[in-house]
C-alpha cells in the first residue's frame, strides 16, 4: 500500500448528472473486483443520474437521438431501450414512437432509467448520495477537503468535477434588463416558462436546441402568440434522417492538421455522399464518430479557429432536434406563429409597453425596432466563462489547480482526464468529466460519447485506486473532517 494513503479510499464525485452517476455506478461495479473505497456523490439534486439534461418533467422535452443509441452501457448501446421494453415504460407516452419506427421518449424517462441503475448500489451504502452543492475544494497534503454549503467536509483521495454545464451567458446588450421579470435568461430552469402568457410576443435569443423545445413547450401550454427567433446567422438545428443510414466518410487515415483542410475533406464527403443517394446526416454521423481522433490530431490553434468560426454550422448540424420536437417548430413556422431571422440585438431596454429591442438583421445597414412581452435566452451554455460559474471551481482556479482550455470549450485536462494546473503540470488526484473536457478530447457533448468518457474515467480512477486498494471489503461512511 502506498504510505500516505489510509486503509480506505475515497472518491469524491462533486456533479452527479448523467457522468457523475455513471462515473459512480462504473467504480460501485469495480468495489467487487476488490477495491476498498467510499464513492460520495455531491449533487443537490433529489436524483442522481439527471442533471440539467433529464431531470425535466415536461412532457415536450425528448431525447433527440433514438433510444437505441442512449446507454450506460457502451457495450451495450440498446440497454435502455431493453429497460423501456422490459418495464413497459412507454404505456403512457403514446407519440414516443416517431414516424421512423424508433422511439423518441420524454428526457425525464432517461433519468429514470439511469436512477434505476443506480438505485441498488445507493442502497447498499456503495455509493453514498449527499444532498447539497460544494462550495469549496482545497489540497491538503496529498488528499482534497471537499467541503458543502450544508457544513459538510470530507476528506478525498480522488475528486471528478462532473460539474454541470455553466448557465447561458447574457448577452451583453442585454445586461440592463438582467433584473427585468420580463426577461427570461435561462430557459433550462423548471418552470423558466411559468410566467409566458398565452398571448405574449416573444423574443428567442438562440436557434438551437433549447430554442426548438421552448417552441415546443409553449405550443403544448397553448400559448398562441408570435415568435421572433433570432441568431446571428439564422441557423436552427436539423432534424434526423428520414432513413437510418451508416456512417459515411474516413478522415482519420490521412488525417487534417488545419480547420479549412478538413473542412474542405468534409465538404469533398458531402459530395461523393449524395452521389450515392446518401444526405448529409451520414457524413455528419462520421465525424462524430471519429471526432474525438479528429481532434486531438489538430493544432491547439487549428481547434479555436473552429470553435470559433465552424462551431455554429456543426452545432446545428451536430445537435438534432427530436421528431416530435421538429414537427412543433415547422407547425409554428406554417401557422405564421414563429419566424426565423439571421439578425442580433443592437439595443435594448424596458417601458410601458414591456422591453423593446432594436434589431440588426445579417448583410443588412438598417436596424428594427421591435416591441416584445417576453425575451427567453437560449444562446447555450457559457463554458468559456465555467471556472466563474460555481464557488468550487473559481477556489481550485485561484489555486492554481485548474485553469480555462485555451478552446474557450471548458477546463483543461491532459488526455488520461486529470486537470491541468496553471502551470501546465498534471494534478494528480483531480479529474475533469463530462462535457466540461472537450477542449481536450473535442466531441463530448452527445450521450453516447458522455458516457464513453464516463467508462474510461472510472477505469483511470480504479487503475490510480488499484496501487493503494486495501483488503477491507466492508462497507464504511465516508470519513468527515466535519458536520
């Protein structure tokens, strides 16, 4: 045993969503090859395996990838959709079932799914589930105090961010109605619709994903008013295949060293995809696929170019919209009720009529003035602003212990997971999970990938957790420096 680690071990998960749940069921599965160790998972949510992406109860809110490909599971890509069949858990959902034959469910039932996972090893005392946020990680000596904002703290061998996606940034044109009840800065928020009238105008600041399900929603609430939805380039996410396709497309055996190279491969693949009848979703479908190779082959340069100037087309692209959710949009769209526009907010600003915007539409020298009952922000999560967004994270970043991924796309880490200091050395013991490491490994934002990464950190972890494994097999509580 390694002499400055005591008999038991102890991981902390600090974010327990869909990577922070899995992280922990993987390493709760590992304990019975041997491990002696304390999974804590901080997460103040009542549910582990949610998070901001599942734990939503409104019924518009899919998943927008078939239930086939969602799994905790890598090896076993149709485990949920063996779980919705093995517990009829669509008997009450009958538009689950999109005109492709797959099923579509409610996001809330994924969460479910996952909970139901984990709920034996939570009853166990495996896994220990504490209900509150951290405010603050701090070294000391070779283990981490992790410390709540219920009072708790306890002592860590191991901590995993698997922090949450930042909230949106507010745009800063719109930074003086911040205060404003008529603003709505961050649609992810339960109930952030609650206070839309039937009748409102609204303003949609964003075209993608979450854009789509605010449209959504506010049809299945009745709501009948009219929509402006504005981007800068009027984009808004697609939506699937109209027939399942494999993959289409090799960019790994001669792979790209700049952005416009592969941009120009993948431009090449479009083509030679359509001459075979093929749509663009499958040559998409190969760069996901490949993309974590793809990137970590590119120049830390060649990656902010695209994150910063091909990062809109891909997100669109890249971040399909759920059937169900698609056929809301293009109802609203027919109807007159919503309208698209390539523009950005010049100004803006409140009065008697509710918040007025003066808009600038792309390609365009004249600006419009519009009156509006509601904005809803839905411009995505501010990762290049993450190490601000939660108390814990901006501690370790004083501390030197984490610093931004010069992507503008979350923390840096090295490519086995741990964080990177702000001096560029490894930090041993802190890993970085989730999407918040895709500046470094590049596509982690779909469910298949998340729980990919979620695996292979669990296994990094047990393999640190291996030299120092004691032979007490017997559960314990996690040790707590103070209550």
């Amino acid at each position: 045993m390694h002499p400055s680690k005591p008999a038991r071990l102890t991981v902390a998960i600090v974010g327990g969503g869909f990577t922070g749940g899995a992280i922990a069921l993987h390493l709760a599965t590992s304990r019975r090859q041997g491990l002696a160790i304390d999974i804590v998972v901080f997460e103040p949510r009542e549910r582990l395996g949610a998070g901001l992406a599942y734990d939503t109860e409104e019924s518009v809110h899919r998943i927008n990838v078939p239930a086939g490909r969602m799994s905790l599971y890598p090896d076993a890509p149709g485990h949920f959709q063996d779980w919705i069949e093995r517990t009829d858990a669509l008997k009450d959902d009958g538009e689950a079932l999109a005109e492709d034959g797959l099923h579509y469910p409610r996001r809330g039932l994924f969460g479910r799914y996952v909970a139901d996972h984990l709920a034996p090893w939570l009853a166990s005392g495996a896994v220990w589930h504490h209900r509150a946020r951290v405010e603050n990680i701090q070294r000391q000596g070779p283990r981490w105090m992790v410390s709540a904002a219920d009072g708790l703290s306890i002592e860590a061998d191991i901590v995993i961010l698997a922090a949450t996606h930042p909230a949106p940034g507010l745009p800063g044109v719109l930074a003086g109605l911040r205060n404003d009840p008529n603003l709505i800065a961050d649609a992810t928020r339960p109930d952030a619709l609650a206070s839309v009238g039937d009748t409102d105008r609204i303003l949609i600041v964003g075209n993608g994903l979450t854009a789509a399900d605010v449209i959504a929603a506010l049809e299945a609430r009745g709501h009948t008013g009219d929509i402006l939805s504005i981007s800068r380039r009027g984009l808004r996410s697609r939506g699937h295949a109209p027939q399942v396709q494999e993959p289409f497309g090799d960019f790994l055996s001669q792979p790209a060293a700049t952005a416009s190279d592969l941009l120009r491969r993948v431009r090449v693949t479009l083509r030679a995809a359509e001459a075979e009848g093929r749509t663009w979703h499958s040559v998409l479908d190969a760069v996901r696929a490949q993309g974590q190779e793809i990137w970590q082959r590119l120049p830390v340069a060649e990656r902010r170019r695209i994150a910063r100037h091909v990062r809109p087309f891909w997100d669109v692209h890249r971040f399909r919209i759920a059937p169900q959710v698609e056929a809301a949009v293009e109802r609203a769209i027919s109807a007159g009720r919503l309208t698209v526009l390539a523009a950005s907010v010049a100004a803006a600003g409140a009065d008697a009529q509710g918040i007025w915007v003066t808009l600038k539409p792309r390609r365009s020298r004249q600006t419009v003035r519009r009156h509006v009952d509601k904005v809803i922000v839905t411009t995505g999560p501010d990762h290049g602003g993450v190490l601000a967004s939660q108390p814990f994270l901006a501690s370790l970043a004083r501390q030197g212990k984490v610093t931004a991924c010069p992507t503008g796309l979350g923390i840096l880490c090295a490519r086995d997971g741990r964080a990177i200091d702000a001096g560029g050395r490894v930090v041993d013991g802190l890993y970085v999970a989730g999407p918040l490491a895709r500046g470094t490994f590049g596509e982690l934002m779909g469910l298949p990938q998340v729980s990919d990464y979620a695996v292979f950190i669990a296994a990094r972890v047990g393999e640190d957790l291996a030299a120092w494994a004691a032979p007490d097999e017997t559960a314990a509580a996690p040790s707590r420096a103070s209550a």
